[in-house]
C-alpha cells in the first residue's frame, strides 16, 4: 500500500504539467487530462478505504531533512480520508462544470493547470503526517489559490481579491509557522503522530498560550473567521467554478480541517473552548445576519460561508464528543449544499449575465429545473427537514443546550445557535424569493434558458446527496462520518443516532422557531425598509487597505533611505554590516586564539596580486575611458581566477573566468544605455573621504580574511574526500558536494537564480529607453570576429558537454558547462546584435529554466520512490557495445538541471540587455542617450 500515498499526491501535479505540456489541445481534452488527478485519486482512496474504515492509520514516510525533523511522511486515517474524498469528489465536477461555464476567451488550460495545482496543494495538506510538510502544503494552497482568484487578472476586483485573499492567509500562515515551530519545541517532533499524542504535554507546557494563539491566528485566517472574514466576499469576483471548489469544500475549510486535526493536542482548556467557541459564535452571527442585506448571488453565499465556518468552529470549540462528530457531519454537509448553490450561482451568471438579485426574479418560469435543483439546495442550507443541513443544525441545537462552562455561557451558546438559525432560513429565503419568484427579471441583455445538459449535472449530483442524506443518512453518510469523528475522539467516540426522526424535544422546537423566526425575519424586513435598496459598507475592505498602504508607506520610506541610488552609500552600509558581523565574534570573545602561521607566498603569487591591485588602482584613474575602465575591471577578475589556479581551485578557477566573461559582456551591452555625459565632478574633500572609508573598510574586511585563513583548520574536507568517490561515486569532490552532499542547497540557488532571471526578463520587457531609435547591432560591422564566434560555437558546444560529462570525476559539471555554452552566444550577441542571433538560434530561454527546474526536481525524487532521501544518488555501470563499461551516476540528471538553468537563466538575462526596445520620447530615465556620440571603436563618450 505504501506506494499509493505518493501517487495519489503526485496525481493532480503529474496531470498540471500534462494540461500545460499542450497547450494547444483543445479545451475538452484538457478537461479530460485534469479530470484524470481526481478520478485516479478517487480509485485509489477506493482501494484503500477497506483499511481505513477497519481504523488503519496508512503511513508512507520518506526521511527528507531529519535534521530539522522534516521528513516526507504521508498519513491515511479517517479523517484525512474524508477530506480527500471531498477535494477530489468535488474537483472531478467542478472540472466538468468549468468546461462549460469559461468561455471561449478564457484560457481554459491556465485555468485547469492551476486548479490542479491547487488539488495537489490541499492533498498533500490533508495526508500530511508531518507537520512543516502541513505547513508546505498550506502555503501553497494560498499561493495556488492567490493564482485562481485572480484568474480574471484583467478585472481589478479580481486583482484586489486576489491580493486580499493571499495577504491575509499568507499572513495567518506565517503565525501557524510559529506555532508549529513552539509546538515541536515542546513535543521534541514534527511528527503528526507524536504531536496527537502529547496532549497532555502542550497544555502543560508554559508555551501552550503562545502556540494555541498562533495556531489560531492560521486557522481563522484561513477559515475566514472574525475579524479576518472580510477577504472571502471579495474572493467572490473569481470565476465561480474556482467560488464552488475554493469556498465550499476546499480552502476554506483547510482551517477548520487544522482544527480537527490538531483538536487531541490542543482542546482540552478553558483557554481553547472560550477562545474557540467565542470566535465560531460571532462568526457564525456576523456573517448570517451580513448575508441577508447582500444584492450579489455570490455574495450572499459568501457571508452565509462565513457563517456556516464559525459554526463548525464553535462546534469544536465546545469540545464535547457530540459535537466534534457534529462538526464533522457539517463539513460534509456544508461542503454538498454550498457547491450546488455556487454552481446555480453561476448557471444564473452565464445565462442571465448578471448575479444581482434587483436585476432578477422570476427564473422558475424561464429556467425551471436549475430553479428547482437551487431551491432544494438552499432549503438544505436553511437547514428544512428531510434535508441534510437539518440533521448537522439539529446536533447543533442539542449540543447548544449542553454546553459546557457557567450557566451564562450555556445561555449565550444556545441563543447564538437559535439566532444563527432564524438568520439561516431569511437569507436562503431571499436567496430563493428574488432569485426565482417575484416580478422579473429586469434589464436583461437576453432573454435567460436552461443551460447546457452537462453543465447541470455536478448540480444534479450534490443536490440529490443532500436528499439522500437527509432522508436515508445511516446507509449514505454513516460509515463516512464516523471514520472521520473516530479519527478525532479516538476511545472516546460517543454512541449517536442518525436517525431523521428524534420525536419532539427541545432541538425541534429551536428549529421550528428557527423556521418560522426567519420566514417572519425575511418578510419583515421587505415590509420596514427597502432590502434592494440597502448600501452594504466594506468596513474591513477599508481597515484592510488602510493598513496595507500605511505599511506601504513606510517600506517606502525605509526603501529610499537605503536604496537611493547612491552606490556609495549602498556599498558602504553593506560593508560596515560585513565588518561589523565579521568581527562580533572577536569582540565578544577577545581571547586569543591559537594562530597558524603564514605559508610564505612564491613569487608567483606576489606578481599575480600585485597585478590585480594594479589594475584596480588604474581603475580608479581612467574611470571616464568606460571601455578601458571595464576591461582593467575584467583583468582583476582573470587575476582571482589565476589566484584559484595558484591555489590548485581548478572548479573555482573556470568558474571564476566564466563568470567574469559573462559579466564582461553585460558590461558591454550595458554601455549602450549610459547617459551620454558623466555627472559632474566631486569635489575634492569628498574623493578624500572617500579615499579614507574604502580603506578603513578594505583593511576591516582583509583583516577578517587573514584572521579566518591563520585560524586553526577545522573542516569537512577530510571527511568529504573520503565519502565523496564510495557514496556519491565522484572524484570531483567539489562536483560532489554541489549535486549530491548539498544538492539541496544547490536547488534552492538555481531556483532563486531562475526565478531572478525570470524577474530580469520581466522587469526589462517593456522597459523603454531613448532614443528613438536603438541600433539592432553593433556600432560598426565586424564580419571577422562574427564569422570566428559562428565557426567556434560547434566547438564550444563540444567542449561545454566535455566538461559536463566529466564533471563528477574532474573540474567540469552542470554550471561551468552551461555558462561554456553561454559564453559564445553572448559574444555573437555583442558583435552582431540580438536581431541576428535570435533569427539563427531562436532559442527559448525562459522553457530552458523552466525544463532545468523540472528535471532537478524530477531526478531529486527519483530517488525517493526507491525509499532513500531526496537527492540520494545511485550508481550503474552501463556496458555499451563498441564503448565498453560507462560507470554513471544518478546525480547527472541533476546535473542537467544546472546546466539548463544556468545556460537560459544567463541568457534569458543577458539578451534582454541587448533587446530593451525604444522609447517614445527621447529623454530616458538617467539621461538622454545619444548614438551619434559614441566612438564607433572604443564606445567612449566625446
């Protein structure tokens, strides 16, 4: 069984990257592809539910970062279960019903690629058995979820609601991050397992208010609770299709999904239940009592989320055993119901062009069937008889009344319940009354139909759920709600009936008032005031945007102070940090320690630095030749790299000579865009100062190096030497480390160094400069040297696979070869000009890093399907016909990785220094730039 943990979490991402693979398939082959992830996940929750409905726990754990107590640990019980049959019940027919619902103009793809994203996320959330891994996948959910809410980029509610949604759960996700961390500094584990069963530890621990208020923070972010509830009705300008999976049975409910989860090790207090309960009970009236003055479809079932999330909240805050099996029953029932509506929302939507309920009334005679599935589903959400939202508010009412606490808070619980109640029925009865009866519709663009047959069907489905389970509820939804409630309670799983029929009690009679309070609600209010005509103010939309732009405000402040286009001041706060951080540790401990002494230095070494700082003093006196002052810049870096070859670094060397070719040409390509006059003059008592702080700052930071190099040796490289060739099968110890010892670390940089190449791109795009005119090539033509880098480039390319291919057992690898085979494009770049080299190459960068990451990743965890960490390398001696035995590592696949993200990361960023477009007006930012005075030979300015 083990194997079927990770398939089912790598379903949804293996099916994103097929929908993005075909890009121009057509959109019901892509729905088909992503249908594929909750279909497939679907059949291997129905493998593997005989195991959890016997009460296994089903475990694959893969050791990642032990370390820091990370591993890959996925974990079945019941309740995660429960939740994954619903992320992936629910998904497979929001991808049906989105394939009818975008229309032709909408990218479908993008659409399918990033709700499969975001599948992925709340899977791997769900089946977490560990919690940093929980907290991975949390945040990819508000980060995938930030994508679909934004969908609509074009629209700028869409935009805002986006932004709102991620900052306030990315926010609420940076407190859960401290109280997991608290919560494993008490346990001593991260381990899902460990942490349910110290309970009795956390709330011991002297750290337990600190965790439970973070956790809190998290959950109630997420789960929308007061006073964070303000970001869902505004996550409603997202397609709906995104509004049914996002805000029905996903997102939303991966706080209170936390909650239960985390419910053995942190319920039990007073502090939890009056926190808990408190929240879930204003939450629960705000947004019943805000849903029923809404004009918007969405945004009445918006605030009617907001109040069904702080009832299941203040169902687990009572913490009794009742009413956490209630809790978990109105999940799933929420979870049906309010996908259904959502759905109807968005068939009114695309049928009618609007979702403002003025504008409707009247559609049961125009659209009758989708006015009868809504109908039953909003007296589900009212919580009617014979529905399955009435069974969820009858354990509500009851558990209401038996509240734990003073006799005021059993009280207060029982009328928030009743209230919350009488608010339920008038808002589902406005949502029916203006929607399909009434005089209407008004002011439509076309005259509304039934909509296509396929587009009802997901609608069809959840609706006749809710039936079922309100009649027949111990044959549909027993077996499932127990394995999520016995996943929680464990031992103390209470004994409850499920029956539709209790006989005549308290709890029927709060319904009944409920019923008749919110018909007698709803219809008042049309009698006492104009419900159409009700202005709904946005005071959180408000708080939120004025605390936002009062900490954009001081950003900026703090951006200017520091990055104020000054170099010199840049530079020195950063070396003053360097000398500073350098020396507190001296400073602190100002023993001496026992010093090394110098090895004398050959007089090869004194003439290559004596040359170096030749070069850089020369620097300093020809600033104004900028050709001549960039080349004497490039000798300095050719001494470091001949110092590395002095000091037998032959990796370090090349890559120390690449690089200062690469950044040669960038110098080069960025000369075109200087201002054609330097500033003026400093005067002469500030190039004195000056003077004085560079060296001040230079002895400072020479000083640090001459201390770090004459302390005693104590590394790793003795021990690396000897893993490096019988672990990771390499020679090259320095190759080694960087793709196998630390190639964890090696992906996090050439992640960071992509994603910077891909910020270059898009900052330097449409970036515009004067003149009017920006040459395509170089000043003058140079066919000699053109023609020599065109005839080098198949040698060049030979010599960079040479060096890839020996990387692991001699100076070479993935990022010298890469940035070999950049190096001559980047020459033809600046002899021949972008126009001409993109029309012979045409290669496309951005895929290359894109590729580089995929393969890195890939090859990671390969070798995690073998039951070994993330990165681990293996080895096998290929015996090939004619060659012979070729010894290969696992560890080239990663290798590749590097060599393609280096090669198009450095060429996605060079390029765009050569393809920056002009400008509309002829004065640029820092000046005008003119063509017609730069020397043709030199590039100097006259």
């Amino acid at each position: 069984m083990l194997p079927s943990l990770p398939l089912l979490l790598a379903l949804p991402f293996l099916m994103a990257a097929a929908v993005a693979a075909f890009p121009r398939s057509s959109r019901t082959t892509a729905a088909w592809l992503a249908a594929l992830a909750p279909l497939g996940g679907l059949a291997i929750l129905g493998w593997l539910t005989p195991a959890v409905m016997d009460g296994q726990v089903v475990r694959s754990v893969v050791p990642w970062l032990p370390q820091i107590g990370l591993d890959f640990a996925l974990r079945l019980d019941g309740l995660a279960w429960m939740f994954a049959g619903m992320v992936l019940g629910i998904g497979a027919l929001v991808v049906l019903y989105a394939r009818y619902y975008l229309s032709s103009q909408d990218n479908a793809h993008r659409f399918y690629c990033y709700l499969l994203l975001f599948m992925g996320a709340m899977l791997g959330m769900v089946i977490s058995g560990n919690l940093l891994l929980l907290m991975i996948f949390w945040e990819m959910t508000s980060i995938s979820s930030f994508l679909l809410i934004g969908f609509w980029s074009h629209r700028q509610d869409a935009r805002e609601g986006a932004r709102m949604a991620l900052v306030i759960t990315g926010g609420g996700g940076l407190a859960l991050l401290g109280g997991v961390l608290l919560i494993g500094r008490i346990v001593g584990s991260f381990d899902l397992d460990a942490v349910l069963a110290a309970g009795e530890q956390i709330r011991a621990s002297a750290l337990y208010p600190y965790a439970l208020f973070l956790v809190l923070a998290g959950i109630f972010t997420k789960s929308a609770q007061f006073p964070f509830h303000f970001w869902l009705p505004h996550a409603m300008a997202a397609p709906t299709p995104v509004s049914a999976y996002l805000h029905s049975a996903t997102m939303v409910k991966a706080g209170v999904f936390l909650l239960a989860r985390l419910h053995p090790a942190l319920a039990g207090s007073d502090l939890f239940f009056y926190t808990v309960s408190g929240i879930g009970a204003l939450t629960l009236l705000i947004g019943a009592w805000n849903a029923i003055f809404q004009h918007d479809l969405k945004g009445l079932l918006a605030y009617s989320t907001i109040s069904h999330l702080g009832l299941i909240t203040l169902l687990f805050g009572l913490s009794t055993p009742m009413a956490v099996v209630a809790g978990v029953f109105h999940i799933l029932n929420h979870a049906t119901f309010k996908a259904s509506l959502f759905m109807a929302a968005g068939i009114i939507d695309h049928e009618t062009g609007t979702r403002d309920m003025r504008r409707l009334g009247g559609l049961r005679r125009l659209m009758p069937f989708t006015s009868a599935l809504a109908i039953i589903a909003s007296l589900a959400m009212a919580g009617i008889p014979l529905l399955n939202g009435f069974l969820s508010k009858e354990m509500l009412f009851a558990e209401a009344l038996t509240a734990g606490g003073p006799g005021t808070m059993r009280m207060a619980v029982s009328i928030a319940a009743l209230l919350a109640g009488v608010f339920g029925v008038a808002y589902s009865l406005r949502f029916v009354h203006d929607t399909f009866f009434g005089d209407g519709p008004h002011d439509l663009d076309h005259v509304p139909h039934e909509p296509p047959r396929w587009m009802k069907v997901p609608v069809e489905i959840l609706v006749v759920i809710c039936v079922a389970v309100g009649i027949a509820p111990a044959l549909t939804i027993a077996p499932v709600l127990h394995a999520g409630a016995a996943a929680i309670l464990g031992p103390a799983m209470p004994d409850y009936s499920l029956s539709v029929w209790h006989g005549f009690n308290l709890p029927l009679a709060m319904s009944a008032v409920g019923v008749v309070g919110g018909v007698a609600l709803y219809f008042g209010l049309r009698r006492l005031i104009n419900l159409h005509g009700v202005q709904n103010t946005a005071t959180g939309r408000n708080v939120f945007h004025a605390q936002l732009d009062a900490l954009s405000a001081l950003a900026m402040r703090l951006t200017n102070g520091i990055a104020n286009g000054s170099l010199q001041r840049m530079l020195l706060g950063l070396v003053l940090v360097a000398v500073v951080v350098g020396a507190a540790p001296f400073v602190a401990n100002p023993g001496s320690p026992s010093w090394t002494k110098p090895q004398p230095i050959p007089l090869l070494g004194w003439a290559l630095w004596l040359v170096m700082m030749g070069c850089a003093v020369a620097t300093l006196r020809i600033y104004k030749q900028r050709l001549l002052a960039v080349l004497l810049v490039g000798g300095v870096g050719l001494m470091v790299a001949l110092t590395f070859v002095f000091l037998s670094a032959p990796d370090l060397a090349l890559t120390q000579l690449l690089v200062e070719m690469v950044t040669l040409v960038l110098m080069l390509l960025g000369m075109n865009y200087l201002p054609a006059q330097s500033g003026p003059e400093r005067p002469r008592w500030r190039k004195r100062r000056d003077a004085v702080i560079a060296i001040i700052a230079g002895a400072g930071l020479g000083a640090l190096a001459y201390t770090a190099m004459t302390l005693p040796p104590n590394t790793m490289a003795g021990e690396m030497l000897a893993r490096s060739l019988p672990e990771a099968y390499g020679q090259n110890v320095v190759n080694v480390i960087l793709v196998d010892f630390r190639g964890f670390d090696t992906f996090g940089e050439i992640t960071v160094f992509g994603i910077a190449a891909l910020v270059v791109h898009a900052l330097l795009r449409r970036t515009r400069m004067a003149p009017e005119q920006i040459m395509p090539g170089p000043p003058i033509k140079l066919p000699v040297p053109a023609d020599l880098a065109q005839i080098m480039f198949p040698l060049t390319l030979t010599v960079s696979i040479f060096l890839f291919l020996r990387g692991h057992n001699a100076p070479g690898g993935g990022f010298i070869a890469g940035l070999v085979l950049a190096v001559p494009l980047l020459i033809q770049y600046v002899i021949q000009g972008s126009a001409s080299v993109e029309s012979r190459f045409g290669f496309d960068y951005i895929r290359c890093i894109g590729a580089g990451l995929l393969i890195a990743l890939l090859s990671g965890c390969a070798s995690m399907l073998f039951g070994v960490p993330f990165l681990t390398s293996g080895h096998i001696d290929l015996h090939l016909p004619l060659i012979g035995e070729v010894p290969l590592a696992s560890a080239i696949g990663f290798d590749i990785g590097v060599y393609l993200v280096v090669f198009g990361g450095a060429m996605l960023m060079l390029s765009m220094m050569g393809t920056i477009k002009p400008s509309r007006t002829r004065t640029a930012r820092k000046g005008e730039i003119d063509l017609q005075r730069r020397s043709a030979l030199t590039g100097e300015m006259h």
